[in-house]
C-alpha cells in the first residue's frame, strides 16, 4: 500500500491544464484505474475510486478530530472501539487510562448525550468475561490525579501483582480480584511507583511478564508509561488502520505529551517520528501531521 493522501496542489496543477483530449489520454492509458466499457467509454474501477476518495478523507478527518471538542471526540472513539470487527480493546484502555479522570468524565457524559447510554452499559453488552470485569471496571473509575501514595501499600501489591502474574499466569490474573481492583483504581502515581518496585525487586519490567495476555500489557501501558503505548499502537496496526492510529493519536496528543513519544519512537525505531510521517502520507495531510508533531515537539 503506497502513501496515504494526496499531492493536492500538484494534482491541480496538473488538472487545470489538461483539456478534454488531454483527460481522454490519461483514461486510456491509465488501464490499471479505468476499465473498458461495452458501450465504448473508460470508466473508473469501483476499487481505485473508492481508494482515492478515502485518500482524500485522510486529511479531512484529521482536521475534524482536531476541531472538535475533546469529549465529543473521544465519545466517538469509545463507540467506535467496540463497533469494529474484532473490537479495539486497546482503543478503549487508551481512552479510559491515558485521559485524566476530569477528561474521561467529560467523554462518558459526551457518550450519554450522543446515544442515550452510558459508556459502562454500552461495554457491558459489547463485552463477556474476563474482558467485560477489566473494561467496565476502567471505564467507570474516577482515580485520584494527586502524588500522596501509600508506601506500604506499594510493596504488598508489587508483591501481589507478582505472585498472580508468576503462579499459573493466566487463569490466576485474570480471576484475580486484587489484580483488578489494583488497576483500576489505584491513582497513576501510585501504579508508576509499583511498576518501578516491580523491576527492582524482580528484575523485570511488569508489562513484559504480561506480554501474552495483550490487554493487561495495555493497560499497564496506558497507565504507566504511555509513550511507550502510543509509539506501538502507530507501529503495529493492519494496513487499513495504520492511519488512522497515527492521526488519532498526533491530534489528541499534540497539546499532552508529544515530545515523550516523539523522543520515545526515536529511541525505539531509530528514526524520527516526523520521517515516519513523510514516508506514509502526502499533501495538505503529511503537511498537516508533520505541523502539528513539531509544535508539541515545541511546547
């Protein structure tokens, strides 16, 4: 798959001048876009329309996630997290753990006045099992945004968060109600002192020994060290979405923490950020992230 968006001023450019025999040319020659009708015309191929106008929306888009309001934005994202096929769980911790509590609340009453649900029933039909207790559970906490922490109350639940993570993995975690109850409410402060604990005493870092259960891994992630989670999520998304997770979080972390994840992708992926971005997209779009990556970059 080739760059995502368009040369637009080169496209116009070329268009403005080109006259009917000059368009005619172009169809003819053009076999790969234009098809041969029986009633002897060059009409598009239903695919390559399709893929241009979503060229043309990529820049579109972006500019309508910037302009508009931050609950409202986010509220769409939710919806979309579990409307997709399969779901984006890590969409929805993204949201529900890298917003701060006032900014989430504002995206369930945003999601409340949009479809007359609440975000907590709206994933408690979406969602069974295991996943259903973590995401309702992250999406309907309210943690405390201050630096007081409990000190000892950091090395019992290192301690606990290790046991269930080294004593039968899996099935342990993922019945575990102190597990749950630690992530989800404890304050981010408090969880960045654990994760430390956590590589001292055991000389691991947390998300690694969690790596095969990927939606704690996000979780602690997006709770920990969201860098590290948005540098991922840019980078190893299917083809058809690779975009939109690199506008999605461009837009919604220019003003946040840009600077982090931008230093972050380059320690990562040995090469700027910014590089990544003229090398997937085109026109008034790579203009447009490229712009909007340097003045987080600035702030």
């Amino acid at each position: 798959m080739g760059p995502h968006g368009v040369e637009e001023k080169s496209m116009l450019e070329i268009l403005v001048k080109c006259n009917p025999a000059d368009l005619t040319t172009f169809r003819k020659n053009s076999t790969y876009i234009f098809l041969d009708d029986e009633y002897c015309f060059e009409k598009w191929d239903p695919f390559h329309m399709k893929s241009l106008e979503i060229k043309f929306l990529h820049f579109q888009r972006a500019v309508i996630q910037r302009t508009m309001h931050p609950w409202e934005r986010d509220a769409l994202l939710v919806r979309k997290s579990l409307e997709e096929k399969p779901p984006l769980y890590n969409l929805l911790i993204e949201l529900a753990c890298t917003r701060t509590s006032d900014e989430f609340l504002g995206a369930r009453k945003a999601f409340q006045c949009l479809y007359s649900e609440s975000v907590e029933e709206f994933v408690a039909v979406k969602v069974q099992g295991f996943q259903r207790r973590l995401l309702v559970a992250l999406v309907s906490t309210y943690r405390y945004e201050g630096m007081r922490i409990n000190e000892a109350a950091i090395k019992l639940e290192c301690q606990k968060l290790a046991r269930a993570i080294k004593t039968d993995h899996r099935n342990k975690i993922e019945n575990d109600d102190e597990v749950l109850r630690i992530l989800t409410t404890r304050s981010k402060h408090h969880l960045k002192t654990i994760h430390k604990c956590y590589k001292e005493d055991y000389d691991s870092n947390l998300e690694e020994d969690l790596d095969d259960i990927q939606i704690l891994r996000d979780t602690v992630n997006c709770l920990c060290a969201p860098p590290i989670y948005f540098d991922t999520a840019m980078s190893i998304c299917p083809a058809e979405q690779e975009m939109e997770a690199l506008t999605r979080v461009i837009v919604t972390r220019t003003d946040v923490d840009m600077k982090d994840i931008a230093a972050e992708f380059d320690r990562k992926y040995g090469a700027p950020l910014i590089e990544r971005i003229e090398a997937a997209a085109l026109g008034n779009y790579r203009d447009f992230l490229v712009a909007l990556v340097k003045s987080g970059m600035a702030n």
